[in-house]
C-alpha cells in the first residue's frame, strides 16, 4: 500500500459545513483549488494507495518533516499559479519543507502568473524562491509537472532546461481519457440559463462592471458564480453596504445588483458546483476552473483571457477562449458559442491525458484510469455523501447558522478583547520605560554643563601655560619668530 500525502484544502469524502469551509477556509481562498486537488485525488486513488490530504497551510518545522518522512511514501503537490509575487512566503515555507524530507516529492501542475503578452520581467523579486523551490522538487523527483508553455520557457531561463514538463492542470483529467462533447444549448435567450464568473484582478484588463450589467440586464435566470472567500463571506455574513453605501462596481457587496437578487453563487464543492452547472446551458468569463467545470459536465463554456495563467492552460488543452481586452462588455453569449471550437479540446485530450500519465508513470505514480477502476468506486462514495450546495445570500433570517454566528462572533469579540488587554498592558509597560528614559535623559542634560566645565577649563590653562605643548601655544610662538626674523630682530620686507 503507497501511503500518499497529498496537498489539498480537505479531502473529497470529508463532509464539511458550510460554517467550516469559511472558518478553516478550506478551498484556501478560491474555489478552484479544490477542483484540481480533488481530480487528483480520484486519478491516484487506486486498491493499491491510500491518500491522505495535508491541507492548503504548510508546517515546515523539523518536527512536521520527520512525522511525513515516517508515516508517507510520497507527498504530491498539486497547485496552480504559484510562481506570483503574492504567493512567495508560501513558496518559501513549501520549499522549507521539502528541502526537510527525504520521501519522493512530486509536483502536478504548477504554473507562472503574468499578463496576458508572457512578459515575465515582474517575476524577477522570486526568481531565488523559484529556484530553491524547483531544486528541492527535482531532487526528489523525476521531473516537475507544469501548466503550459510559458511556464516551461520561463524555468527554461531560470536554468531548468530538462525534466520539466507539460502536463496541465488534473482538473481536465477527471474523467480520464475521455472528455465530454459539451452539449448544444440552442439559441441563447433570455429563457436560457447562464452562468457567468468573472476575477477581481481582470478589472485592469477589460470591462467587468459591464459584462456583469449586460448579462443582468438580458438574462432572468443568470447566476454569477464567485470562487473567493471574501466573496462567500460577504454571502454568509452580509454586509452594511445599505448604510454605508457600495465602495466597488465590481459585485463584492450587497448593493450590488447581483447580490441584491440573490443572483450570487460561492461553490464550497466541486461536486455540487458541477451538478448545478450541468443545469445551464453556456457559462463565461474570466475565470479558469469556473469554466472548467461546466465543461466537465457538458455545458458549454468560453474562458475570456486576462492573463498568462488562463491563456496557457487554454492554449494547452484547445479550451475555447478570446482576449478579454478584444471582447466589448456587451458581447452576447451566442456569438461567444458560436464561434467557438471544442474539436482541440475533445479530439485531442486522450493524447494529452497520456501525456500526463506517463509523467505519473515517470514518478512512480499509479493511477485509477490505467492501474485502476477508473475511478467507479471513488464517484459512488461520492454520490453517497450529502455535500453542500453552494453558498447563497443571507437574508436574515433562521436559516439554521444563527447559532454558529453568534458564538463566532462571541469567540472574535472575546480574542478581540483579550488582543487589546494584552497591547495595553504591553502599550503601559513601554511608556513607563520611556518615561524612565526621558527623565534620566534629562538630568544627563542638566548635569552635563556642571560636569564638563570645569575640566574644560582646567585643559585650557594647563595648554596655555608657559612650556607646555600646546598646538595653539606653538602658532603663536611661530608667528612671534617670524616678525623678529632670523637674529631676533624685526624682520624687513623689500618692494
């Protein structure tokens, strides 16, 4: 039996509430992630292994590193676009951990984040993170999965030039070898059911604010599927934007047209979010995994690119896409489908899925598709689990979290309290030590006259007296010579 450590929020069987998911934050602030750890989960679940999730947080102590190495065979790492600036301190614990163990470490799909034109001069302030963190991978390792071309020119120019590879997200591999012909939605109307995502950092790019007023105003059924946890706590817990009035056009509060419609939706689950999303008939917008799981399962979706993270994977796998900043806000999802080309993307995903077995393969990795069930067992446990649906908005009332509300805000009031009792305390100790300071600097102040004068003094006369060594002493005594002359009478001047 492989004992496997796997990076993830939760594991897949792991039934959490919807109170948990926001307080552990277990899809580590996007929804997405667990999409792609949970495809990985089922794909190395075979008779033969037993996997077990580590969580999204990395514990790097030395501690931590022994317990992996004794009770794991291999930790695997799925992730996304961690070579960003924003996610250093995280690739620097990661690779402090791996740099501790002495187990196979494999690295499944990780990729850079830079716009959309692949210049990767931003990256320069964690090229030293990246390659400690590759090093230590490759040491343990085969090779190093990654997303896409750009990903793999770019550890090209940091040194990299052999065992990495390109292998895509696990995301798309859900169902093996096989991939599902999206479905015909028929003419898109304002009978249709849309469902559209969108990503705060797009804003730069294109339009958001518009898309999301178009699609409001031309579809009665449209839902906006969000994937952060600000985003699902603004659902859970509501807001004062009423009083306080909306600080951002982008759908984040409550006054927001979206939200004031219930029209807002936070996945907890990536099974729940792709049986909602198989109701639909066309998704779109900015975000990869929010359309990447309306395509596995079989609705029809188009990625609107903004940077270089969406552009490779969809380059990659053939997903549909066009250039967020080409699209006008008021672009209608029947020209979006209409000219879009799924061929890439179905006709050529058995020889891509290969190419990502063998990469398991190389690294010791059996998976469920070739070694296994093809993952039968894995979706009926899952079936059989009572998962939640996805996050909705609060209106106020008894929805059963009451409780849970009150106590955590009890919890953060009563932290918040003793937080400030101890700043206090901390604030009073360091004014008393100043105070302290200041008198005795100034009695150093008042003291320092009386103390220094009469020394001074003292130098003063013994410097000056007849036959001492005194510099001033012999200036004086050199011009004196000079106006007796030579012979010690006074010195004459020629015309």
């Amino acid at each position: 039996m492989k004992r496997i450590l796997i990076r993830s929020g939760k594991s897949p069987f792991y039934v959490a509430s919807q109170q948990e998911f926001l307080q552990k934050d277990l899809i580590g602030t996007n929804s997405g992630n667990l999409l792609f750890s949970d495809a990985a989960h089922k794909i190395l679940l075979t008779e033969r292994t037993e996997i077990t999730s580590n969580g999204i947080g990395t514990v790097a102590t030395p501690e931590r590193a022994q317990q992996i190495n004794r009770d794991y065979d291999v930790f695997v790492v799925p992730l996304a676009n961690a070579f960003r600036p924003s996610f250093k301190p995280n690739l620097n614990k990661l690779s402090a951990l791996i740099e501790q163990l002495t187990i196979p470490v494999v690295v499944v799909g990780v990729g850079a984040q830079v716009p959309e034109d692949y210049d990767t001069t931003r990256l320069a302030p964690i090229e030293a993170s990246v390659k400690r963190f590759v090093k230590a991978v490759l040491e343990r390792s085969a090779s190093i999965g990654v997303r896409g071309e750009l990903t793999a020119s770019y550890l090209e120019r940091l040194g990299f030039k052999r065992h990495v590879e390109v292998i895509g997200c696990p995301s798309m591999f859900l169902h093996g070898d096989t991939f599902p012909t999206p479905r015909d939605p028929g003419p898109i109307d304002a009978h249709s059911r849309i469902a559209i995502n969108m990503s705060p950092g797009a804003i730069a790019v294109g339009d958001m604010e518009g898309l999301a007023r178009h699609a409001l105003e031309r579809f009665p059924h449209l839902r906006y599927y969000a994937q952060n946890i600000a985003d699902a706590e603004v659902l859970f817990w509501g807001d004062t934007s009423a009083v306080t009035g909306p600080k951002t056009r982008f759908p984040r509060r409550l006054t927001h047209p979206l939200f004031a419609q219930n029209r807002v939706r936070v996945p907890l689950d990536p099974k729940t979010w792709m049986d909602e999303l198989a109701t639909y008939d066309f998704a779109y917008g900015t975000r990869i995994h929010g359309n990447i799981a309306p395509l596995l399962a079989g609705t029809p979706s188009v990625v609107l690119v903004h940077d270089s993270r969406t552009l490779e994977l969809c380059r990659y796998f053939g997903i549909p896409h066009r250039m967020l900043s080409a699209t006008p806000a008021d672009i209608h999802p029947q020209e979006l489908y209409e000219q879009a080309d799924y061929s890439e993307m179905v006709n050529g995903h058995k020889e891509r899925f290969d190419r990502f077995v063998a990469f398991l393969d190389r690294n010791g990795l059996e998976n469920t598709f070739t070694h296994g069930d093809g993952g039968a067992a894995y979706d009926l446990r899952l079936d059989a689990l009572d998962l939640p649906p996805s996050l909705s908005v609060w209106d106020g009332s008894d929805d059963g979290s009451l409780h849970y509300r009150f106590s955590r805000l009890h919890e953060r009031h009563t932290v918040a309290d003793r937080r400030i009792d101890i700043l206090t305390k901390k604030n009073n100790e360091l004014q008393k030590q100043l105070n302290l300071m200041e008198r005795r600097l100034a009695s150093m102040e008042r003291s320092l006259p009386v103390r220094i004068g009469p020394a001074v003094r003292r130098q003063v006369r013994r410097r000056l007296r007849p036959g001492s060594n005194c510099p001033a002493r012999r200036a004086r005594s050199g011009r004196a010579t000079r106006r007796r002359g030579a012979f010690g009478r006074p010195a004459t001047t020629r015309s």
